[in-house]
C-alpha cells in the first residue's frame, strides 16, 4: 500500500487557495452559462442511455460550487464556542488596544535607567495583580521583579530577563548589554481600537477563536452551517449484524453524516426509505416538504424499475442542474435545484454503491456545501503518480491513493462497491481518460480527514 507518512503534501505541488470573491449577480450569469453547457441533451442527440449527456467531471464540480454562491446569504450570532468552522460574514476589528497596557514579554526584571540596580523590597509584579506599590512608577536605578503579561511599571526603561541578571545583595546587575524598550510589549503593539482584524469572509479556525478572545469578543456574526438531510433508499440494507440472504449492511448511513459534518454541514437527519411505491411517496414528501438546505439521496439515480429519485425530482419540479457525470465510480450522480435560486434549497444524488457515493460526495456535495456555507473551494494541486494507473476509454477516474514524500501511491480494491482502498487512502487522484503513464502529475483531492483536516 506504499510507504511514506500519511501526513505529507508537496508543498511545491500546493497553491494558495483564492477566495470567492463573486457577487451573487456574477455568480447567477456563471451558473447560466455553466447550464448551457451541462443542459441534458434530448434523446435525438444522443450522448448516453437515458437520453442525457454525461457531464465533465471538472465542469460538474464547478456547477455544484456556482450554484451555493447563488443562493442568498443567511447569518446568526453565535458564541465563541458555537462558531468553530463557520466563516465570519462581517469583520473582526478590534474593540479597544491590544495589549492594553504595556506588559512584560518575559519573567524578570524592570528596570529604570542605567544599572546597576537597586532592588525595590516586596513580592514583585504578577500578571493580573492589583494594589498601588506594585505599579507605582520605578525611580532612577531601580528595579522591580515582574512576572510575564505584567503591567509595567510607569518609566520604566526595560525589561532584563531572568537568566540575564545577577543578584548581589540589594543590587541587581545585567549580565549582557540592555537597551532601551527591550522584552516591554507596548500598549497597542498588535492593534489600535477600530483596526479591522480579519475581514468578512474568514474561516474561523481555532486560531481566530484566540485571537477574538483576546480582543474581547464573547460572540461572533457567522454564516450559519448549511442544513443537510440524509435519505438513504433501498430494500436490501440491514442496520446490524452481518449480510445474508441478499440482504446487505448499510455501510453509507455511518459514513455520510461524519463526512458532511466534517466539511462543514449540520445534519439533521438520517433517514432510510424503502424502494416501493410508500418510499417513492415519503421521497417526494422530504422532497417538497423539507426545510434543509441540502438533500443527500443514496441509490436510486439510475433507469431502474425501483430507482425513484429522477421520477420525484420530476413530479417536484425541480431542476436538474448535473444529470451523470463523466466519472468512474459514481457516473449516476446528480444535482438538482428545489425552487428558486435564492431560497437556495438543492438534492445530491449519490449512486448506491460506497465507492461511487464517495465519488458523489467528492463531484457535487463537497463544492456546494462549501459554497453553501461560505467558504473557499479546496486548493488545487498535482503529484506524480508512482506506476501506470488504468484508465476509462471516456470518463475521469477517481482512484484512492497514498501520499508519500514524492508520489501519489494508488491502492488496490477500487471498485464502486469497495471502501477498503478509501479507508486506507489520504486522498483521490484524478485519473484522466485512457489512463496515466508513472510520474505523470495528477490532482488530488484530499480526503477532509487527512492533512487540512476540517479547517481549509
């Protein structure tokens, strides 16, 4: 399965990401004409079984992410604690100085004019403390104990740390030069009151929930996480135990909730619906009558007798906006829209088989709940392969693979119905048609819990 760490990127391979900067006007005429060109062609044109045209995997992800940057954008106020993952949708400035008072940058000790020094009696200064001796201001040739994150005294000329200083007696000597403002933060060092500190738009990291601590803030404004409901079709899915008799184990419903949590959706919901003419109904049902922002289907986006989702999305009204993608596994995938452009309301269709639903989440759910919830598309970037990887005589594959220092290592066990090559993988390369040769540069798309992890 290859070696190397599973941690490792290329750094040379990687660019910056760029933000969306569209505005919801520029991003309607993009859709339209990503539509013109996606549009399912008419039985007389040809292009595939069922009368619709494959369309390119490239172009599929890019519809999906065009049509989140239609949709009208909602925010909440939230806690610290609650805005984890969530992009700011208005800026961070600053509430007043930081710091806000001249602090010390070290344990050690404050001193006033030249030395040596005389030592002021007492405890010193600690972060936080309060009473008058310890903050009175420091006399020439005076030197006080101060602890890291104390206020300074008033003329106060430095700050010599703890392992530059000699004690000798009542007197305090330097051991090394000391210049005038060293180991002192000032007051305002970081930022002035009203400096804006991040702008609209930022992903709030575990940094930036640090950085607003800091600066005062108790609660954030916030694009909310897009709502997702799961619906998972089929007759055949067991929930426990081991497959018999036909019957196979449900092995999407333990992994799509966790996966689109962890690019950043908030899922209400799991739910499984039977391939007869009632999970038809309860389809159409969640279909027109939910409040989610998003709907996943499993299984069900092919021409079969039971396969329900295209006959739903008909009687619903919906558009169809990716109708098959050129991919192997997951060519059966869809995306559609649930009313208007601005209510923003939209249904992924995964193909039933894990291996091809993974392709799904990767072609149309991922964009689109990024855009959904403000945040910028992943990063592109290539490494080469190691060996020749097969290719389809048309359409792109998605082949899981290992990352090591140098290569992108293909793992076995591939197939659309197989999670075993996923669940070892760091990422999916992207395998053009006919294949590639070993050392050719293909993309990646990281797996959202390897190295980036939920916060890129």
């Amino acid at each position: 399965m290859g070696g190397g760490s599973r941690d490792a990127r290329p750094p040379a391979h990687r660019p910056r990401g760029e933000r969306l900067s569209m505005t919801r006007t520029d991003a309607d005429g993009a859709l339209d004409e990503a539509l013109a060109l996606v549009r399912p062609a008419s039985a007389g044109e040809g292009g595939g079984s069922g009368g619709h045209r494959a369309t390119a995997w490239q172009r599929a992800r890019e519809t999906a992410a065009l049509a989140g940057t239609t949709v009208r954008a909602r925010s909440h106020r939230v806690a610290l604690a609650d805005a984890l993952g969530e992009v700011l949708t208005t800026s961070l400035d600053a509430l007043g100085d930081l710091p806000s008072f001249d602090t010390s940058a070290m344990d050690g000790w404050a001193v006033a004019g030249p030395g040596p020094w005389m030592i002021r009696p007492g405890d010193g200064i600690l972060a936080g403390g309060t009473g008058e001796a310890p903050t009175a201001p420091l006399a020439d040739g005076e030197a006080v104990r101060i602890a890291t994150g104390a206020r300074i005294p008033a003329d106060t000329t430095a700050v010599i740390r703890s392992e530059h200083a000699r004690e000798s007696g009542s007197r305090l000597h330097a051991t090394r030069p000391v210049s005038t403002g060293q180991d002192i933060r000032p007051r305002g060092q970081e930022c002035r009151s009203g400096d804006p500190l991040l702008p609209a738009g930022s992903l709030v990291t575990p940094a930036v929930l640090g950085l607003a601590a800091a600066a005062g803030y108790d609660e954030l404004v916030t694009r909310p996480r897009p709502r997702v409901e799961i619906l998972v079709l089929g007759d055949e899915l067991l929930t426990s135990g081991r497959p018999h008799d036909g019957l196979i184990r449900d092995a999407l419903s333990p992994m799509l909730g966790p996966w689109l949590t962890r690019i950043g959706a908030e899922v209400l919901s799991t739910c499984r619906l039977g391939d007869d003419p009632a999970g038809a109904e309860a389809l159409f049902q969640a279909v027109t009558g939910s409040t989610a922002d998003l709907i996943v289907t499993t299984g069900g986006t092919a021409s079969g007798p039971v396969d329900h989702v295209r006959p739903v999305l008909e009687r619903a009204g919906a558009e169809l906006l990716v109708d098959g993608v050129a991919v192997r596994p997951g060519h059966p995938m869809l995306l559609a829209r649930l009313g208007d452009r601005a209510d923003g309301r939209h249904l992924v269709g995964l193909p039933g088989n894990p291996l091809a639903a993974v392709s799904g989440l990767l072609t149309l759910a991922e964009p689109l709940v990024r855009a959904l919830a403000g945040r910028r598309q992943r990063s592109r970037y290539a490494v080469p392969v190691q060996g020749d990887v097969p290719g389809h005589p048309y359409d792109t594959r998605l082949v899981p693979v290992l990352l090591t220092d140098e290569h992108a290592v293909p793992l076995r066990y591939n197939g659309p119905a197989m999670l075993r090559g996923v669940a070892a993988a760091d990422a999916l390369a992207v395998v053009p048609p006919h294949g590639a040769r070993s050392e050719q540069e293909l993309e990646i798309i990281d797996l959202p819990w390897a190295a980036g992890g939920c916060f890129t």
